[in-house]
C-alpha cells in the first residue's frame, strides 16, 4: 500500500510540441541551465531504480545465489518457470486479484460517494472515518484482522464459532485463502475511493443536477446522464491506479497468509520476494519480478493510449 | 442531488452510511480496546469491553519492546525523505514544467514508468550490493531509496502547481537581473508551497507505513521503524495478543492523530490529483 494515497495526476499534456519560435526569441538568456535542476531527482532514480532495474533484468538471465559470481544460463530460468505449477498459480491468483479489486471497490465506493452527496450533515465526518484505515500501516490492520477477528483461538470467528455460528477462519483454507487476504486488502482500500469520488462529484455543476431534478429525471437518470460522465475521467484513472496497485500487492499477502496454505494465496510479488530472500535463488526471482513488471507496463500503455484518443477527440 | 424533506428516505442513507462507517471503525476499536484487557480476557472472547482498563500497558511495552527508538527511526527516515523528495521533485517539476530540458518529454515518461515497476524489480541487486558493503540497518541508505520512490509522484503534483504560476513573474525577475537559481527559490517555492506541504504530509504518512522496503534494509531492532518493529515483534508476542495490540495502537496512534488534525488538506491533496488527472 506504500503508493495507494499517492495519487498524483500522472495526466501528461497534450501537445508535445517543440516551444515556438516567438518564445525563443523573445527569451534573451541564450543556453539554459535549468537540466541542472533535473539532475539530483534523475541521479536519485538512476541508481536507485533504472541501474537496479537494469541489472534485475541481467540477472534474470543467470543463476546466482546473491554472493557468488553470476554464471549466464540463457533463457532456463524463464523456461523452468514457465513450467512450474506455482508460477501459473501465482499468476491466476495476481489476475484474480486485479480483477476483483479494480471492480467491486470501485462500483461500492461510487455508490457510497452518491449517498454522501444526498446528505447535507456529517460528510466531514464520514469522510474521516472512511478513510481512517488508509492512514494506519498494513502490517498493522493485517495482524488485527488475523488475530482479533479471523483467529479460531482469539478473534471474532472464534467467538461466532463458540456461539453456534458455522463460520470458519478464511486464511487457512486454500479454497478461501485469497478471497480472504483480498477483503481485508478492500476493507481498507474503499474509503480511499469514496473520497476521491465524492470529490470529483462534488466539482459536478449543480445546475445541472438541479435542472435535470426538476425536468422530472429519476435519480438514477440523474446518475447515469450527467454525473457518470463527468467523473469518467477520475474513474478511468483509479481503475488505472487500482490495476497496477493490485498487481503489485505484497504486504496483505505476506502478513495475512505467507502466500499459504500450499501455494493457494502466492502472487508473484511474494513469490520472487521469498525466491530471493529464502531459497537466495536470484536469478529465477528476478525472472518472476520481470514477468510481473510487464502487466505494469502494458496496463500504462494502453492508458496513455485511451487519453491520447480522448484528447484528440 | 439532496434529499430535502424526504424523512425515511434521508434515514435510509444516514442508515447505510453509519453502517458502512461501523465496518470501518470496528476492527480499529477492536485493536484499542484489546489493548486494554488482560491477554486472559481476550483470549475468552475479542468482543468484551476493558472494564477494568490497564492502562500501564502502554508504558510497559513501550520500554519493552524499544518503541521510543522505533518511532524516532520513523521520524527521522521520515524527515530525511520528506527534506530531499521536497528539493529535488520542486526542482525537477520546475524545468520539466517550463520545457527547458532538452527531452523533457522523455524525462516524464521514465519517471511515470518507474511509478508503475514493482519493488522487487529493483530491490535484489540493491540488496545485495548494500550486503557487500555491510549497509544493511543503515538508515542514510532507506533514505535514499524511499526518496526515489517518492519523488514521481511529487513530481507530478508539484508540476500542477508550477503550471498555475504566470511566466510574466519569472520574466519579470529575471529582466531584474535573477538567476534560476534566485528565480527558483525566490519566485516558484513560495508560490508552490502548498503543494510542497502536500507532498510533504502524503510522503510522512507513507514513509511511516511502509512495509517491504523498510523489513528488508532494517533487520534490526536498533535501526527498526516503528513498522518495522511491529513485524518483528509478532512472533515474540505472538501469544500475548493484548500487549501486541498495545504496540499497534501506539504505532497507529500517530498517524492518524495526525490524520485527523490535517485531514482537510489531506483530503484535497490526495484527490486534487487523481480529480484533475
């Protein structure tokens, strides 16, 4: 969740152009030195990102144990994943994951930014409370979840069991492992979203709404007609943000389940984390991270291709 | 789009809402209000209320478990990152801003790219090479990578503010005679300095909740976070889950305390964003 409340308009502008030639000219200093500004934020990144990011992508083309010399095995590592029941499993449930993610917050939360904005007292309040966990750590609200409410011994499901209820705790069985991490992961993530769509509907004109109210429109028509298409931008951008976020989940995961029981909540996040860190094979863990970057990337491409389009048009 | 006079239709709503803000704040009162009763009690059953409230728990595990340290790392790691994502991202969205870079377009593309590349795409060479040079527990170098992570997205912001500031006030400073580097600090940050106090505030907060990075470079107990700590302490107190959720509520208590007084900033910071966009 490092990034979940870092939502900064990655909306870049439109026209690309070179600056015109009045500018230039009108501009007396002759060579600029304003890349010097540039250079700390893009030395930082440089080592810090694009040469490790580079030298993943070596190493997943080798075998290494983190302290011996690499030695280039070509393309096995990518082949023995590929063949690997856990790789695939991963996959499916990283997909799984997106999906559901991506979409039930998002119909939740819109619908919840609707209701805030029928009433006119405690909107503040609300807000607050809604948006309460994105502000606490995950590893917190993990084990809180885990030992006060999922726990057979000491949590909630304990207590409904002691009472006659049949419910059991989600995380230890593999057919409800990753539902399990995943609701908690939306339990803390939907009030996020409300508040960023309550904001986006509130810059809705209220003419507008009013006027469409009193031509005798249903709320729903009200909704669908005219808010709906304002917000569409703030929400084609969460639904951006929400695919790579998910795709990325790490700490939920590694708190909640460990990626257990067997391999039935692993995404590849954990998967090339306990590859590197537990069994120190490097090499296929980069592998791993390198297939998970692609999704990442294609999912921007085919936005900043959507936003060119609406631009255009 | 308001109810007006409409009494059990406006119940309804008022209904819905407090249910969902109940779903919300119980698990977090869970966590208070465990704190406070004996493990024994807990372990009977989460749902009771602390009539008898131990309120030297907090105190006790304090001491116990380092969280003076821990929280100071926090702190400190905090400032450090909020103090360097600050000038560089100001700088960088300044030129960026004002196209006076040569591939200024290239530029914003690689920082929105490396938004999108998970952790573990870069974390095992840094790793590793930290390992080499025993800086492993060094806080100078979580410093750094929470900073290169921070900075695109402040970039972007900032870059929003910059664009609402009028060039006739950069030229008119500089026919005076100013520098870029005067025109920078005496013109551009007062007039983005909202924006760098939102940049700043969002950087905290998430500094102070991140998990994968910070268990990773911080191993232990001396240069910890508090996020860090927690997660080493769950095993140790693994079957005393009254103190532990002591240890949460003093690691969460901060946040949202902090939240809470600036949430209206917060608020609008955190959607300005993603409304514009």
């Amino acid at each position: 969740m490092t990034d979940q409340s870092t939502s900064a308009s990655l909306a870049l502008p439109a026209s690309a152009g070179l600056p015109g030639r009045r500018v230039r000219a009108r501009r007396k200093k002759p060579a600029s030195r304003k890349w010097l500004f540039v250079l700390p934020a893009l030395l930082v990144s440089l080592c810090v990102v694009l040469i490790p990011v580079i030298t993943t992508t070596l190493l997943a083309f080798t075998d290494w144990n983190g302290f011996s010399m690499p030695r280039w095995v070509g393309l096995s590592n990518f082949v023995a994943i590929m063949q690997e029941a856990r790789f695939w499993q991963a996959f499916q449930n990283n997909c799984i994951y997106t999906f559901l993610f991506a979409t039930v917050p998002m119909i939740g939360s819109l619908f919840a930014a609707v209701l805030l904005m029928t009433v006119r007292k405690g909107r503040t309040f609300f807000q607050v409370v809604y948006f309460l966990p994105v502000t606490i750590a995950t590893v917190i609200l993990a084990q809180i979840w885990r030992s006060m409410i999922f726990s057979p011994t000491s949590g909630v499901v304990g207590w409904l069991q002691s009472v006659g209820i049949p419910v059991d705790n989600p995380l230890v069985s593999p057919d409800t492992s990753l539902l399990g991490v995943l609701f908690v992961d939306m339990w803390s993530w939907w009030g996020y979203l409300t508040v960023i769509y309550f904001a986006a509907l509130r810059q809705v004109d209220r003419s507008l709404i009013e006027a469409a109210l009193v031509d005798g429109a249903s709320r729903w028509q009200t909704f669908r007609h005219i808010l709906l298409p304002t917000i569409l931008p703030t929400v084609m951008f969460m639904l951006l943000m929400s695919i790579i976020w998910s795709f990325k989940v790490f700490d939920w995961i590694y708190v909640l389940t460990a990626g257990g029981p067997g391999f039935s909540s692993e995404v590849l996040a954990t998967l090339a984390y306990k590859t590197a860190f537990q069994s120190f094979e490097v090499g296929r863990a980069s592998a791993y991270s390198l297939s998970m970057s692609l999704v990442g990337l294609v999912a921007i491409v085919i936005y900043l291709r959507l936003q060119a389009r609406r631009e255009k048009a | 789009m308001e109810l007006g006079k409409n009494l059990p239709a406006r119940l309804f709503v008022y209904a819905l809402l407090g249910a969902a803000a109940f779903s919300v704040a119980f698990p977090l009162a869970l966590m208070v209000l465990n704190s406070l009763r004996s493990n024994f009690d807990v372990l009977l059953s989460p749902l009771g209320w602390p009539s008898e409230p131990d309120w030297s728990v907090f105190a006790r595990v304090w001491s116990e478990a380092q969280l003076g340290r821990a929280m100071a790392n926090s702190l400190m790691i905090a400032v450090g990152t909020v103090l360097i994502v600050c000038t560089i991202s100001s700088m960088a969205a300044w030129a960026i801003a004002r196209k006076d870079v040569p591939g200024w377009m290239v530029i914003s593309l690689y920082f929105l790219a490396t938004t999108t590349i998970p952790i573990q795409m870069f974390m095992f060479p840094l790793y590793f090479l930290l390992a080499q040079l025993s800086l492993i527990n060094s806080p100078i170098a979580v410093i750094m990578i929470y900073s290169a992570i921070f900075t695109p997205f402040s970039l972007f912001l900032l870059r929003a503010y910059v664009l609402d500031i009028p060039m006739e006030l950069e030229e008119a400073a500089r026919i005076d005679g100013a520098s870029d580097l005067r025109v920078f600090t005496n013109v551009i940050v007062p007039l983005i300095s909202p924006g760098l106090l939102t940049v700043a505030l969002i950087v905290c907060l998430n500094v102070w909740n991140e998990f994968l990075i910070s268990i990773t470079f911080l191993q232990n107990a001396e240069s910890a976070t508090a996020t860090a700590r927690f997660y080493q302490l769950t095993g140790r107190y693994g079957n005393n889950l009254a103190d532990l959720m002591a240890v949460a509520t003093i690691i969460a208590l901060p946040t949202v305390i902090f939240f809470v007084l600036v949430q209206r900033r917060f608020i609008e910071g955190v959607s300005a964003g993603a409304v514009k966009g």
